[in-house]
C-alpha cells in the first residue's frame, strides 16, 4: 500500500530523514517512535505533501502512484489522510461547511455525485457517535477556540468522515487527558478495517495500550533504527531511547 | 479643466441658480447656503497636501466635465423596472432617489402607520422648518471641510426621516440610490435622519450605478440618535468603476444610545466614506463596521473618527478588506477621548488581505487620550492567506481554488455576522461569496440594455499566491 524507499529530506539545507525505507500493508498498523526532533513529523508532513521541505532523493508510492507527483489534495483524495499534531485553528468556517466542502470535493475527484444534504448530515450524525463528540460542535468554526482534546477528537472526526486508506496520527495523543486518549484511540480502532492502515507517530507507549500496533518502528537521527513487533514499545518505555543509542 | 476652474465654475453656478433655485429654502437653510459658498470658495476642493486626504487623489475626477441639475428630470421612470433590489426577501419600506432626486409616485413626504415621516428633503424643509432650524448643518462642519461646505450650498434634495419619541419602526427602511444618466453627472445628496427618545430604526442605504457614464457624488448625512434610541444602519455600496463617491456621515448620540454602522463595498471607483460619531452623552455604544472587496484600479477610503464626549462610553471600529489587482484601500480610524469621557472603552481593528504584490493597504489607527481612566486598544494586520490554514484545507482534499474562497469568505463573515437582519445578512453572504468568485456584476441587477460593456469582475489571480 505504502512504499517508501531511501527517503532523504532536507529543510534549510539541513538534512532531517537521511535514508529511510518503510513499507506498510493493508489492515496494519505500524507505530513510528523515537525521541524529539528525529524527524517523526517531517516524515508526516512529507508523506502529506507540505511543501517546505526539501526531498533529496527516494521515493515514496502510494497505491501505485508517486506521490511526489500529486499534489496535497490529490494525495488526500488518493486516501491519505494526516491527522495533525497542532490542528489549525480557521475562525469563520464551520466544520459543516468545511466537512461538506472536503467530502464532496473528494467525491468529485472520483467522479461521484456531490452528496446530498440529507444524506451528508445523516454520515455526520452517525460520526460524531463514533467519537462522542457534542453535536453543537459542528456549528462552530474549525478548531476555534477548541480546547486540546476537542482538537484532536476533532482530526478523528474528520478522518471518520473521509474514510481514508491510510491515516498518519501525527502525535494524536500528546496533550490528551486520559479519557479523550481513550475516544481518540476508540474510533480509531472502530476505523480500522482489513483494507485500511494506520501510522500512529507517538512518544510514550500509552497510546499503545489503546491501539496495539502490527509494527513498532524507532526512528533516530533520521532513519529507522529498529523494528519490532507491539513488546518493543513497552522496551523502550523501561529502558529509553539511550538504550538504543548505546546498543 | 483643473479643480480651480471647476471652483470659479462652482462659485458662478451657484450665484446664477442662488435666486431662482433652491425655492423650499426655510431662511435659515437659505443663509447657510451662502455661509457655504464663502468657505467653499475659501477652501476648495481637497487636495493630497492636507494631511486628512493625503491618500486619496480627486485630481483625475475634478477635471472631467460634469452635468448638474437644479430640478428633477420630469422623467416618468418606474423605479422597479430600471431597478430590482438584489435583496429581494427583504421586507422593507423602500424609497428611491434617482440621480440624487426623491422619487415618488403619489406623495413627497409619508406618514407611515406609526407616526414616522419619511419622504424628500426638498419637502420636508418646508413642512418641517423647526426641525431644520434645530439640526441641518448643525453636525456636518461647512467651515472647514470643502465638500462639506460645497454640500450645503448646493444640496437640494435627499432623505427626511423623522422616528418620534417611542416609536419601534417594525420594517427596516431602505433607500435605493440610483445613478443612471447618460451624462456625466455631479450630484450632491443631503439626508437628514432624526431618530426620538427610546426609538429604534434599521436602516438600509443601498448605492447603486446602472449606467457607466462617469459620476461625481458628494453626499452628506446627518443623523442624530436620540436618548436611548437605537439605530442600525446599513451601507451597500456597488458602484461602477467609473464612480466617485464621497459620502460622509455624521452621526450625533445622544445618552445611552446605540448605534450599529456596516458599510459593505462590493465594488467602485473611488469610495471615500467618512463616518464620524459623537458620542455626545454618558453611556452610549457605537460599533462601526466594514468589508471592502476591491480590485483593478479601484480605491476604497473609510475615514472613521469618534469623539467620546461623555463617560461610559463604548466604540468598535471593525474594517476588513481584500484586494486583488492595484486596488488600494485606506483604513483611517481616528478615536478621540475628551477629559470628561471617563470610563470609555475603544477598540479599532483593520484588517487586510492581498492577494497581489500590487495592492495595497494603508491602515492607520489614532488614539487621542485626554481622559485617564480609560481602555483603548487598536490593531492593523495587511497578509496573504494563512498557509497553514491552507495546507489544513487542501490536506482533506479540497483543491487549491476552493480553499481559497473558503478562507476569503470566513475572512468576511467576521463582518457579515454583524448584521442583524437575517434576510439582508443571506444575501450580502451570497452576493460576498459570487463577489469573490468574480460572478457578480454591477450588471446583474440591471435591466437596462448596457451590451457593448463587459461586466465587471472580481478576477482573483490565484497563481500569484503559494
């Protein structure tokens, strides 16, 4: 599903992912891991296509295509959904409006139909249950005035909405109380099929207790240094990331 | 021909009209005329070296040639055939001025049911000589202001609106303004607006070109809010690229008033809106808001000054703006606090996106404190669309262009939200939105043959942003 192969990213001339290979399947879920400024997010936001950044050289196919020709929203209407780290906040567009625009949007670029009022508002309804968000949320501006938990719920949301093939959580749990980790992680799994996949990009194992991953991956210093399967998060949470700097 | 031979012309117009003309002068309105035409000649037209028109240049449409009239064409037009209200759920009282004249089909001043009078100013000058007496050019300052006081020479007709004490006017009341000539035209409205103790009105002025010869308009209002009165007024401004609107507006509070001012320009050629509020006793509210969307070569202006004369007062000034192509826009808010104003809090905010290298926004908020206990604030932004919100938008799939509009409406909806009129409020939404999209024309609301002329749009040049 996910390919990516000698992955080399610059930003500023300073080179953050030096080398790095990743392939994900269908129906997994792979948890990226490692300690700050590793390059975690960057590989997020390049897979997302942000545009800041500087690719020096690899590659990385989605479904067959090349991602480094499709632009943001063709990426995301390909299926690739980001769930942000710091969700933005866009005073003046309701999540309605918002959600109707992405998902009819979408819908074109597949040659379908908008979908009708009716129709959209019913998905919403069934939606917000998944992620027991209040129901006066939509009405509100995106990300307006949020607290941290709304946020991300929010992304979940959304992602829940588009049905995406492959979703990246871009540190979805920092910033969580225990009882929004739960939701987030809840619709996550309620998501997650045989045909779909997730990379979940975290710090602590917490959120791994929630969602247990196929794959675990360490990335430090710009590449994957180690994979395993869901025991080598609970490794590095007894053990710290200097365990794997030393070994 | 230069502004000063459109001055000498000006000076020999109005001593060769000043007896015949102007017969429904009260004396009183007919010796103002005079005191104008002294200062005008004293002071003229206003040029880019006085420090309050630094930035916007009448040179160009000063030297045209324009037609004046001193009565009305006896033109039998039917104002809903030339004319349909864009607004069109909107349930009003609609009165209409053609080419600076009130029009009427039966009678030049109303009564409507609750006691309040509307109708010409011509009219009404002789009908109601105490209130003239009282309040015309008592707000609109003739002896240092030019246009002012070429306003006050020359001002024949406008709007008269009296709201007596108590009275709730249950409809808003608009006032559709129409320039359609096929000359080049210079007119000089007058409105007064008189609202009583514990009254209330909502006000809807909409402004409007239909031909696209050149115009020149110079119009003064002044309207004064009685205690406890409220009034909201509306401004929808839509003109052609070929017109100059100066139109200034004087608002005077009395206590515990409030007044909501939302002037939208959806299009013209050069608009300089001067908006000054006196909040004359304790208590009062004044929220002044705006949204300009401008392009090509056009020039928006909004001049705001607010005195705060008593305590306890409140003020928001609120303008937003885009602009695309060389359009330029000036914000100039000016917030004066007397010593007496205490407890007075002010706010001003402009705020601007471009989306061309070329446009540009000036943006100029003045605070003048002589009270000391006080909360003034005042802010400005000029930018392009956030990127991150773009980002955000286009990573959900919505293309580029779409996200674009999305985040230039919710730009304007900060605006929008402030009118109180559900109906009026929809529809400058949707024609905000068709503005944006470059699907509105000046055109669309005409039924007048203009082929040969291409409409005018708001083209958004959208690979001139990342």
């Amino acid at each position: 599903m996910l390919s990516i192969k000698n992955l080399k990213v610059s930003i500023n001339n300073k080179e953050i992912l030096k080398g790095l290979d990743l392939e994900v399947k269908p129906g997994e879920v792979h948890a990226i891991m490692g300690p700050n400024g590793t390059g975690k997010s960057t590989l997020a936001s390049v897979i997302a296509g942000r545009r800041e950044f500087d690719v020096t050289s690899g590659e990385i196919i989605y479904k067959g295509k090349n991602l480094f020709d499709l632009s943001p929203e063709e990426r995301a209407c390909e299926g690739i959904f980001l769930g942000f780290q710091y969700p933005v906040e866009i005073p003046g567009v309701s999540i309605t409006n918002f959600l109707r625009t992405a998902v009819n949007e979408q819908r074109k670029y597949k040659g379908l139909d908008p979908l009708p009022a009716s129709d959209f508002l019913a998905l919403m309804e069934e939606k917000k249950k998944l992620v027991e968000i209040q129901s006066n949320l939509t009405k509100r501006s995106v990300n307006e005035g949020f607290s941290g938990g709304e946020k991300k719920k929010n992304e979940i949301f959304q992602m829940a909405m588009l049905d995406p093939g492959l979703a990246i959580l871009d540190e979805t749990d920092s910033g969580l109380d225990i009882d929004a980790l739960r939701i987030v992680a809840n619709g996550v799994n309620k998501l997650h099929t045989k045909d779909n996949a997730a990379i979940l990009i975290t710090h602590y194992q917490r959120l791994l207790d929630y969602i247990v991953p196929d794959f675990v991956h360490v990335l430090f210093e710009g590449r994957i240094v180690k994979t395993g399967g869901k025991e080598l998060a609970l490794e590095l949470e007894e053990k710290g990331y200097e365990w794997l700097k030393n070994g | 021909m230069t502004e000063n031979t459109f001055k000498d012309k000006l000076i020999s117009l109005f001593d060769d009209n000043f007896r015949a003309n102007f017969k429904h002068d009260t004396p009183h309105v007919h010796q103002l005329r005079r005191q104008a035409m002294e200062a005008f000649a004293k002071t003229g037209f206003p040029h880019t070296r006085l420090e309050e028109w630094r930035s916007t240049n009448l040179a160009k449409p000063l030297a045209l040639e324009y037609v004046q009239h001193f009565q009305p064409l006896d033109e039998k037009i039917d104002i809903e055939k030339v004319f349909q209200c864009e607004v069109y759920d909107l349930d009003t009282y609609v009165f209409s001025q053609l080419n600076g004249w009130y029009i009427y089909k039966t009678l030049p001043i109303t009564t409507l049911p609750n006691g309040t009078i509307v109708g010409s100013l011509d009219k009404a000058m002789e009908t109601y000589p105490e209130i003239f007496e009282k309040h015309y050019a008592q707000y609109a300052d003739f002896r240092n202001n030019g246009l002012n006081a070429l306003n006050t020479a020359f001002a024949q007709d406008g709007m008269f609106i009296y709201v007596p004490d108590g009275v709730e006017v249950s409809k808003p009341i608009q006032i559709i303004n129409i320039i359609n000539l096929k000359e080049n035209i210079f007119i000089q409205p007058r409105n007064l607006i008189i609202l009583g103790k514990n009254s209330k009105l909502q006000l809807v002025n909409c402004d409007h070109s239909l031909l696209h010869k050149a115009s020149l308009i110079n119009s003064v209002s002044e309207v004064v809010i009685g205690e406890n009165a409220e009034l909201d007024y509306y401004k929808m401004q839509n003109k052609d690229n070929e017109s100059t609107m100066v139109a200034s507006l004087y608002f005077h509070q009395e206590a515990n008033s409030r007044l909501t001012s939302n002037t939208i320009t959806l299009n013209g050629g050069i608009v300089r809106n001067n908006t000054s509020v006196k909040l004359n006793g304790q208590g009062c509210e004044t929220n002044l808001y705006g949204l300009y969307l401008v392009d090509k070569e056009q020039h928006i202006d909004n001049h705001l000054a607010v005195e705060h004369a008593a305590p306890n007062g409140t003020s928001n000034q609120l303008f937003k703006g885009i602009l695309d192509d060389q359009a330029q826009s000036v914000f100039h808010g000016h917030v004066l606090v007397q010593r007496d104003a205490q407890k007075t809090n002010a706010d001003q905010n402009n705020k601007n996106i471009l989306l061309t290298d070329k446009a540009n926004a000036q943006s100029e908020p003045h605070l003048e404190i002589y009270a000391d206990d006080v909360k003034c604030s005042h802010g400005a932004t000029i930018g392009q669309l956030d990127p991150e919100a773009m980002f955000y938008l286009q990573q959900r799939g919505i293309s580029q262009d779409s996200a674009r509009m999305l985040l230039m409406n919710a730009f304007a909806e900060e605006v929008i939200n402030k009118i109180s009129i559900d109906p009026l409020r929809e529809r400058i939404d949707e024609l905000v939105s068709k503005r944006l999209k470059g699907e509105l024309t000046i055109c669309d609301q005409c039924i007048l043959d203009c082929s040969g002329r291409k409409p005018v749009k708001f083209d958004i040049d959208l690979s001139k942003l990342s």
